[in-house]
C-alpha cells in the first residue's frame, strides 16, 4: 500500500511568512483514507460531528464526537468515516521544533508520554468550543500572518494542556489516581459526597472523571460512590443497632426507598432482611 508524505505542515498564501509560521489549521468534512505519515509536525485532530475511525500505526480507533487524537513525526496513520457517514473535524498542525520546545517547557518527561502512551482521548466541549473560537478569530482577523500564528498556538496550547492532565497520572512521585481516590474515600465527609464533589476534590471535569473512573475501578463516579457507602451502610446494618432511615441518613440517601433499592440491586436483599439474616448466622454460631 502507497504511504504518503506530508513534507509541509500548511499550505502558505504569502511564501514569505514560511518561517515565522509554525502552527496552522483544517477544517474537514470529509475522510482520509490514504495511509501518510508528516514529516516534519504533528497533528492534533478534534471530531466535532459524526464517528472517524482512525487507523494509526496497523490499529483500529473509533473516535466519536468529542474525540481527540494525534499523530506525530513518527505515526502513519489514515482516517475512514464510519458506515459512511457525514464527519466534520478540525486538524491543528504544529512544527516539531517549535512544538518540542513548548512541551519539554511544560514537562521533560511529557514527550516521552505523548510519544509512548495513547493516541486517542475524549475531550470536554468546552474545550472544543474555545479552541473553534480562536480558529475563527484567526480566520477573520488575520489570515497567514503573526497574528494567525499566535491564535492557532493558543489552540494547540489548550489541546496539550488537556493532554498534560490526562498523562499527569503517571508522573513520578506523585500518587496514582486509584490511591488518590482510595485516600479519600475513608474521610468521613465521603459518605455525603456527590459527583460534583468528587470532581471538586480531584480537580477534574465530569468527562475527565468518568473516563477515569472507567479506566481504573470499570465503573462510574457515581456507581463508585454508591458502591462504597452502600458497603459502610452493610457494615452499619451487622455493627449497630441504628434503623434503616437513620443509616440511609448517614451515608447521604436522603429517600429511603431508593436506599433499599440500590441495597437489594447490590446484595440481593433489602436492609431489614440482611440484618435478620447475620442476627440468624450469629445464634447459629452461639448455639
């Protein structure tokens, strides 16, 4: 199979600017099905509608909308809607040398990450919603100028920044996610916590948490959290002599009836009856 090559990161109006631009844009709607490699910059692809499947170094990706890859000096990759149908996503292209410095400024240890680690995230709209902004003031006010550059570097400045806190996880001395959560999930304030709480207390955004969450506990912020008081609740059950209400209270159930609901989903019988049942196992053993 042909694999092309990209010698060029954008194509320039004015030639002349060619060494003062070092970041630029695309904005597609249509796929790129021919394997090719860049010579010289690496390229950041947001989806904005419809399903890409992107086809990096002899592997399969399906990216949705709100996804997230890129391929850099190293990669070969193509990209093939799916079943067909209409996508729309934008590339930001950025020189090595000038992306290098950026990251090594950021982290020494994050070019090794990007290269090494993986290709494909979802991204929060927010994010996408300001890097189309400065794509279109870029677009209106400057054209293939220094303006032009400084807008689109912004952009790229989002996308690895994002980047960063996806990979920060990793970072030497620093706890991993699961300790993190694991540490505060014995405070006693856990046992009040929402989903927005977590993600106050971790610094993340909804997105970031549950595909967090995902990754290492294959549940949801929300699962995990009822999970772990539904277990102190059990404990509370066998260990006091405190009434259902007054537990479901406690570990932040503010209607009993879905207390009992999310218990027996969990363990396969109510509160009353899972107190009856050990009270029984505990005669048994004193008899």
């Amino acid at each position: 199979m042909e694999i092309l090559n990209f010698d060029a990161a954008i194509p320039l109006e004015n030639l002349d600017e060619i060494d003062s631009i070092f970041f630029g844009y695309h904005i597609n709607t249509f796929d790129y099905p021919r394997l090719h490699t860049h010579k010289d910059f690496w390229e950041f692809t947001i989806v904005t509608e419809g399903t890409v499947e992107n086809r990096l170094n002899g592997k399969n990706y399906i990216c949705p909308r709100n996804s997230l890859f890129f391929a850099t000096t190293k990669d070969c990759h193509c990209l093939v809607r799916k079943d067909n149908k209409k996508v729309r996503y934008i590339n930001l292209t950025a020189k090595e040398n000038a992306l290098l410095k950026i990251i090594d400024a950021i982290s020494p240890t994050f070019k090794e990450k990007l290269i090494n680690g993986s290709h494909c995230f979802s991204i929060p709209e927010n994010i996408i919603i300001n890097v189309e902004s400065l794509i279109h003031r870029a677009n209106i006010s400057f054209g293939y100028k220094k303006g032009y550059n400084d807008l689109i570097c912004s952009a790229v400045l989002l996308v690895l920044q994002y980047l960063f806190s996806e990979n920060i996880d990793a970072d030497e001395g620093k706890p991993t996610f699961e300790t993190t959560v694991y540490g505060l999930s014995l405070k006693e304030s856990f046992l009040s916590f929402s989903v927005s709480d977590l993600c106050r207390e971790l610094n993340y955004s909804r997105v970031q948490l549950n595909r967090l969450f995902k990754k290492y506990f294959d549940m949801t912020p929300h699962e995990y959290l009822i999970d772990r008081k539904l277990g102190y609740a059990k404990n509370l059950l066998v260990g006091t002599t405190m009434s259902s209400s007054e537990i479901a209270s406690i570990i932040g159930f503010s209607n009993l009836s879905q207390f009992n609901i999310d218990f027996k989903k969990k363990f396969g019988i109510t509160p009353g009856a899972y107190r009856k049942q050990d009270k029984k196992v505990q005669l048994i053993k004193t008899a």
